[in-house]
C-alpha cells in the first residue's frame, strides 16, 4: 500500500495534515495523542512496520 491510499484512509477518518519534514507527513486527530508520521516515497509501498505502527497509533484498519 503506497502513501496517496494510506492518506486517504487517514484524511476520511479526521486526520489532519498538521506539517511535514522533508518527505515524511505528520498528521493528528483531535482527541488523539498520537502523531501519525507518513513517508511519502512515490509510488513504493510503504514497510509492515509503518503500516503496523499506523494501525495501533491510530486505531485503524489499514490492510494491504
């Protein structure tokens, strides 16, 4: 799953694009203490463990 899918799921579910640092977004949800960081790498598919890391963090299902 590449970053454009990954941020769409974020974006439908409140997240909010708060800054970003070089090629990796930051985004955050009212509520939530969690910074979700986004690497953003073109069209490459982003690593099990960001994908795991987003998922507990954010409380989502991101599947593949």
């Amino acid at each position: 799953m590449n970053f454009k899918k990954v941020e769409k799921i974020l974006k439908k579910n409140g997240w909010v694009h708060i800054r970003t640092s070089g090629s990796h977004f930051q985004f955050k949800k009212v509520g939530i203490d969690f910074v979700a960081t986004l690497p953003n790498h073109g069209a490459k598919d982003l690593s099990i463990g960001v994908l795991k890391s987003l998922e507990k963090g954010t409380g989502l299902s991101i599947k593949n």
